[in-house]
C-alpha cells in the first residue's frame, strides 16, 4: 500500500505543505518517498532489535525455569513440489500476499498508464505507446521485488524474526524474488528495445541522459543481472559452485547501475533492505577481521572432522545454528556455513562444527589438517547464525531423522537436551534419532554425540534415547571388518597463536541492542547528511542557475553518503565494544589451554561391528551403545516409524539429510494420516 500510495503522492502532488517544503527543499523529489517507504522499515528494524533483546533475556528465564512456548501452526506442511519443494503455512501465505500484491500494482499501473495519462514522446501510434507502457510498467513491479530482494541474505536480520524466520530458512525467498524480479526486468528490457526498433530510435538503448533516466546504466545493470541469474541455476549451484559464487559477487556493480538507472526517488524503496544488508555485510567483514583460535580438530575414517574452537562464554546460541568458516591458505574469498554440534549452555566455551570431505573446498581442508606438518591452521569465522527461540522440548516425543552428515545438527539437539536434562524440574521428550549411512564407516559420526567432559553418568542415563542407525550399502557381513584397534576417532591439537582469539559476538553481549544503534545512528546520520548536501548544494543550483542536478550524480550521492554513515556507524560502535570487552576476552584466552575431551581409546562405532564382549570404558557410553540398533543394507522404513509414534499426544519431527529424504518425511507429516505429528520446518542448507 506504501509503495502505490508514494506513487501517487509524488506524481498527482497530492502532497501537504509541510512535506511539500521537505520534499523540495531538504530532501529533492526524493522526500515524500523517504518519508513513506524508507523511514518506517527502519523505524521496525529498530523496534525489532530491542523486541529481540527483550526476547533474548526472557527466554534465558524461561529455560531455567522450564518454561517453553508453544508456536502455532504456520510451520505446518503444505505441500511438496518441485521445484518449490516444501511448502509450510508461512510459505503459502506470503507467497499468496505477494503474488496478490504484484498483481494489483501490476493492474493499477496500467490502468493508470491506459486511462488517465498515456505518455507518447515519440509520436508513435496508440498501440505502440501501450507496448512501451506495459515495459515500463512490468520494470515497476520488477522494482517491488527489490524492495525485498536483501532481507532474506542478511544473516544477522532484525526484521526475519519477526514472522518466525531465519536467514537460512529464508534463502528460497531470496531465490524467488530474484527469478521473479530478473524475468520482469528482461520483460522491460526486452519490450523497450522492441519498441525503440519500431520507432526508430534504437540508438536510445546507448543513451546516458544527465537529467533524466539513464538507459545505458539499465543496459548494463540488466547484463550483470542476466550473469547472476544464470548462474544462480541449480546446474551452477551444485556444480559449479565456485562460478556461481564468485559471479554473485558481482551484485555490487549490478545495484549501483541499478541505482543509477531508476534514480533517487524510486531508490527509496528499496533502500531499507540494502542499507540493512550493508550493515550487516559490513559488520560481518569487522567480525571475519580477527583470527579465531582453533583448539582441536577430531578426525574420523568417514571422511569427516570435528572441528573445535575457543569462544567467550558470554556467546549464546541455539541448537540447529552454523557457523561460517574462512580458511585464507586455502582460498582467499571462499566462505562456507557448517552446522555447529556443540551447546551454548553444555560446553560454555567451546564451539564445533562438523565437516565432510566432500567438494574441492573440504577436500584440501581436511588434507591440510590431517597433514602431521600443521600444527596451526589461521581461520576466520562469522556467525554463529540459527533461531532466535528453539522449543523443541515442548513436544512429548521428538524424531530425528537424518541422512549422512545431516546428523551434525541433531547432536546439537541432543547436547542440548543433556543440559536440559540436568534440571529435575525439566520434562525431557522421548528422543528417536533414525540416521542413514551409506557405509559403516559412517557409524562413526554418532561418535560425536558423546559430549565433553565434565558430564556425570546420570546426565546421560536420564535420556530416554533410542539411535536406529541404517547401513544402506553395506551388508551385516562387512561389520566384521570394522577394525577393533581402537583407532577410529583421532583427536589433534594445535599450537595457539598469540593473534587467535575466542569467537564472541561482533557487537559483544547485547548483540541485538547494539545493532539497534548501529540502525539508528547510521540512518539518522544518512538523513542529516543527505538533507544538509540537498539544502546547501544541490537545491541552490536546481534554484539559482535554473539547470537540473545532474541525475545520476542524485544517486551518487544518496549511495555515497549511505556507505559513508554505515561505516562510521558501524565502526565506531565495533571498536567501543571491542574495547568494553577486551578484559572478557583476555579471562577467555587464559582458558585457552585448559580445553580437554573426554574422547574415548575406542570408538564407539567400533561396538557397533565387532566383539560384543569388549569391555566398555564408562556407564555413560555403555547407555549410549546399548540404546543403538545397527541396520545393515536395508534403508529406513520412514512411514512405519513415523506412524508407529502415533500413541504419543504431540511428536515434533525433524529432517535434515538428501532432498528426496526431506520431501519424503514432509510428505508423511502434511498427509494427515497421523495427527500427531509436527513437522518442524528449519532449513539446514543454503
């Protein structure tokens, strides 16, 4: 409603005389804009920081008293498609909010357009003039989607939460709205050449106008675009990963062009995603500045490792949150999210993610950390990045279900619920973990479900557990081949380096409040800036010399001065609370040394296969193995162990694993066949 109402406010001056005076004389044509679709978004990102500080420090009470609360359903499973693929409650209604929207501004652009004023500066006939204003038209709606194009690929979102989302769980919007608003920008790329061939003016397609609407910067900003949606293509993404990522590295050409070519009155609508993209980009860029001491790496035969940093004790985060992982000596620019294993509040300063070997990227990873020359390995770190509230122990029963790797975020579930566990007040669910393996050596990842030390025996035993591990391509005859020496997890230490430091918030504790005044300060210093260059050099040449500013340099200065006010913001408020908690981390870094596992002779895995008379090391590893069933060559049996929960009142169903795993769990619990169960829609990929 905002975007068609500032339409025609700006176009029909249906406008009072105050915002009339700040429109011309502060803020240019782009004022009445500004004042209806920039200042209001930032206005909520603000509120929505504090909300979330508030909500932080209430569900710190709620979980040492137990207290949890029950969402609704709007993560309820829809449906199953491709290429959609799943589709909750939430889904569909933004997706039917949206579509309706862009309808509507579609219908009521051309009713405009085809009613009220048809523009013809070409002296072209009637129908021609429809053509071109259907083009123009279809680019506005194109625009719409860029008014929300950002706010899914901001990691550390203040407006996500909000509705009950994650950047991570929200990267399918990103990746609609850019289908979407790409093929409507062809559409206006396309119908304007078309209709520039008719009448003659072709050479228009070239054209860089100072005082108006520059097409060469369209042009460009449309070949960028065509580049990055190309290889956005699952073909690329899957494939081809390092040309899809260093190609959408390009976005910060494609959005200045872009800017350049609709100028800076319609760059207000899109300006609170972008400028709320770049405060994180850039936060995140302070944050990745520091090196993050890495303690130990566990090695596994499955091809994959643990990885163990320091981090603040002060750092909090949710089961089912990753991390993102620099590693310079291998690539410069690469980033990579991996899920973190470890609990917040069980291992209060330490953090580990775990990492299959895999890709290009994994596979010099692990050779270098398995290499016996390192004996230190330089890595940066942002994150960590999950929910904002996880209530998983509301649920009677909860499934687990997960196919290879995708176990990683389920053992931060269950070191979570070991802490939980340690309140008798807390009623722990019945916990079914079903895993899939495509080989026995994988068995070893549930290694990693054994926590740190410094548990006791009961906190284990009071888990009501049962693991129901599945060997697909094994048969029970090569169990007997899992070896029995004991040698299965290895465990590595590195030499600290005096530049490493614990991983801690890049704002410090009250990470949401600070970010709150980073969003203020910037936006207020943006408009200050933007008024006081409007009133005291742009307006005296629009009035005195009774030429127009030049419009592309408008947008310049509206880019520039943004980037300026972010930097200075967001730098000035990093540096602050780098300095506030410079003692915590020095406390942090003493404790460096003193990290230590609990990590077993034998692996655990090696039970799973070998002599059933080997006598097993402590009581709480005993209960572990004890409560596993191995599966070999067969594959789980989703719909029968799903259905068989049905005597529990309320069972929550996780998924992480191959897509076809994930459709079909989805599937089960969207078919209503079983009432009970509660699909919990949170993404792991990106």
């Amino acid at each position: 409603m905002w975007i068609m109402i500032s339409t025609k406010v700006y176009k029909y001056n249906w406008t009072p005389k105050l915002a009339k005076y700040f429109n011309t004389t502060y803020f240019g044509p782009q004022g009445t804009n500004l004042v209806l679709l920039t200042i209001p978004m930032m206005f909520i990102a603000v509120l929505s920081c504090v909300y979330l500080h508030i909500q932080k420090k209430e569900t710190d009470i709620e979980r040492s008293g137990s207290k949890w609360k029950v969402k609704g359903g709007m993560g309820r499973v829809m449906m199953v498609m491709n290429p959609l693929g799943i589709v909750t409650a939430t889904d569909l209604a933004f997706s039917i909010l949206f579509v309706a929207l862009l309808t509507w501004a579609l219908a009521n652009y051309l009713y405009i357009s085809y009613n009220v004023k048809l523009h013809n500066h070409d002296n072209a006939k009637i129908w021609q003039a429809k053509f071109r204003a259907f083009g123009l038209r279809a680019g506005y709606v194109g625009h719409i989607c860029w008014a929300f194009l950002f706010f899914p690929v901001t990691r550390a979102s203040t407006i996500l939460p909000l509705v009950g989302l994650t950047s991570e769980s929200s990267i399918k919007y990103h990746i609609w709205l850019g289908h979407i608003s790409n093929f409507l920008f062809l559409v206006h790329t396309i119908v304007f050449l078309i209709y520039w061939a008719m009448v003659g003016k072709l050479i228009e397609t070239f054209e860089w106008n100072k005082t108006y609407v520059p097409n060469l910067a369209g042009v460009i900003a449309m070949a960028i675009g065509i580049a990055i949606w190309v290889t956005s293509l699952p073909y690329f993404r899957r494939k081809k990963f390092e040309i899809f990522f260093y190609t959408h590295h390009l976005y910060g050409l494609y959005i200045i062009f872009y800017v350049f070519h609709v100028g800076d009155s319609w760059f207000c609508m899109i300006l609170p995603n972008i400028f709320l993209f770049f405060i994180d980009r850039y936060l995140r860029f302070l944050q990745s500045t520091k090196r993050s001491r890495l303690v130990c790496a566990r090695l596994l035969p499955s091809d994959n490792l643990e990885l163990t940093f320091s981090k603040i004790p002060g750092l909090h985060y949710n089961p089912t949150s990753i991390l993102f992982i620099h590693v310079p000596s291998i690539s410069k620019l690469q980033w990579h999210p991996f899920s973190i294993t470890s609990s917040s509040n069980l291992e209060e300063d330490k953090l580990s993610v775990v990492i299959r070997r895999q890709g290009t990227w994994t596979q010099k990873l692990y050779n270098h950390i398995s290499s016996s020359s390192t004996d230190s390995v330089e890595v940066s770190t942002e994150g960590p990045y999950g929910p904002t509230s996880f209530d998983f122990l509301r649920h009677d029963s909860l499934i687990l279900v997960s196919g290879g790797s995708g176990i990683a975020p389920f053992i931060s579930v269950i070191r979570e619920i070991i802490f939980q566990s340690q309140n008798p007040s807390t009623k722990l669910p019945d916990l079914l973990l079903v895993c899939s393996f495509k080989h026995h050596q994988d068995l070893s990842l549930l290694d990693l479900i054994f926590p740190p030390s410094g548990i006791s025996v009961s906190d284990i035993s009071k888990l009501k557990l049962r693991i129901e591990a599945y060997v697909t391509r094994d048969n029970e005859q090569s169990k007997t081949t899992i070896s029995d020496d004991g040698n299965h997890l290895k465990t590595k230490w590195f030499k600290p380096n005096h530049q490493d430091s614990p991983i801690s918030p890049v704002l410090g504790t009250n990470n949401f409040l600070w970010l709150g005044v980073v969003i203020l300060s910037s936006f207020a210093m943006f408009l200050i800036l933007t008024a006081i260059v409007t009133r005291y050099y742009i307006y005296p040449i629009d009035r005195n010399t009774g030429s127009i500013y030049n419009f592309t340099y408008r947008s310049l200065w509206d880019m520039f001065l943004g980037c300026v006010c972010i930097f200075i913001a967001s730098s000035g408020v990093f540096l602050w609370r780098k300095k506030q908690n410079n003692n915590a981390h020095h406390d942090s870094k003493k404790q460096i040394n003193v990290v230590d596992f609990q990590t077993p002779t034998s692996s655990p895995s090696s039970w799973f296969g070998g002599s059933t008379e080997r006598e097993l090391e402590s009581v709480p590893y005993q209960s572990i193995v004890q409560a596993t069933n191995v599966h070999f060559g067969s594959k789980p049996n989703l719909k029968k162990i799903l259905f068989e929960a049905e005597g529990s009142e309320d069972v929550g169903v996780m998924v992480c694993g191959p897509r076809k795993m994930r459709h079909e769990v989805a599937r089960i619990c969207a078919s209503g066949l079983a009432k009970n169960l509660h699909f919990e829609a949170i993404s792991f990929n990106w």
